[in-house]
C-alpha cells in the first residue's frame, strides 16, 4: 500500500471484515433448519452431547460441509474456549444455540435475522470467522489472533483443488533444491 493513498480507501482487512459480515448473514439467512436437523440426526449415532460436539455440528452446517476435519475443529474449539471476546457469549452456551435452532425448525424451514439474539448472532459469526479466515482473537482485527490453520483455512476452498494455495513453502521445506522430475 502506497502512502499517497487517501485515509478514506478501505484497507484489504476492512473490507474482509466487512465481506464476512454479510457472507455470514448471506449464509446464514439461506440456512435450511432441516439440513441442521438432518445433520444433528447423523450426529445422534455417537449420542455425544458435549459442547465440542456440538461445536462441529453446528460447524457442518454452518459452513454445509459434512467433511470438517475434526482435528483441526478440535484445536478451532479449544482456542474459541481459551480466548473470550467482548460482548460474545462462549462456547459452553453452543448447546442452548443448537436446541433454539431445532425448535424452530419445528415451526418453520428457514432461519431469519430476527430469530436470533445479538449474542447469538456474534457467536455465529465468530465460529465462521475461525474456519474461513483460520484465526481465533478477542475480534476480527485482532492483531495477535492465533493462527489455527493457514492453507486449510476455509476461505481457500474453493481454490484449493485448482491452484496451489500460496505459502512460504508449499509443498515442504527444501523441495527448490531437488532436481526436478522427468
């Protein structure tokens, strides 16, 4: 970024807070409650009502991505525990947000923006926050957020099966100074 750029241009991070935001809402408002209902009834074979339990299956279906890779939700899970952020309920009321999402589907086929709390809402976009950008911080502009996962995060799943998504080292340490193949 140059220095004669106006204060007024937008920044790269302003505007990804500002696309997540609305992705999120975007998603979200599409989300079908009978998927979250047929996601929770593969769920029920292992009977584990643990707040990481539910942690991935409202993942799963937040992201409609029944392949999450639990290892990596595991360590999303555990930093989402260990560092709170202002105004955002924690992990532990996940269960009360799954059994609210269930009883509506009850009602209805979608969720709205008014079906939810502020807090509620802010842990929705919290959890999308760490699996599309693969960070967890007090917010979305944290600049000591820790970093869970880089190349897996979700934002590059699109992209992943076409071109290789670009890190330091993207296929391991030293592969520049092996000959190449034939």
């Amino acid at each position: 970024m140059s220095t004669s750029q106006s204060a007024t241009d937008p920044s790269r991070r302003q505007l990804l807070k500002l696309g997540l935001g609305g992705a999120g809402m975007a998603v979200f408002g599409g989300l079908s409650l009978q998927a979250l209902a047929e996601t929770v009834a593969d769920e029920q074979q292992t009977q584990d009502d643990s707040a990481f339990a539910t942690f991935m299956v409202l993942s799963r279906w937040l992201l409609s991505d029944k392949t999450l890779d639990e290892r990596l939700g595991q360590r999303y899970f555990e930093a989402l525990a260990r560092i709170p952020a202002e105004g955002v309920p924690g992990v532990g009321s996940l269960p009360a947000l799954k059994a609210r999402l269930l009883a509506l589907g009850e009602s209805r086929e979608y969720v709205t923006k008014e079906d939810l709390s502020d807090g509620e809402m802010a842990l929705v976009r919290r959890l999308l926050q760490a699996w599309m950008l693969g960070t967890v911080g007090k917010s979305i502009s944290d600049p000591d957020a820790e970093v869970i996962a880089f190349e897996r995060a979700g934002m590059y799943a699109g992209p992943r099966d076409v071109q290789v998504v670009r890190t330091y080292c993207p296929n391991r340490p030293g592969f520049w100074a092996e000959a190449p193949k034939a």
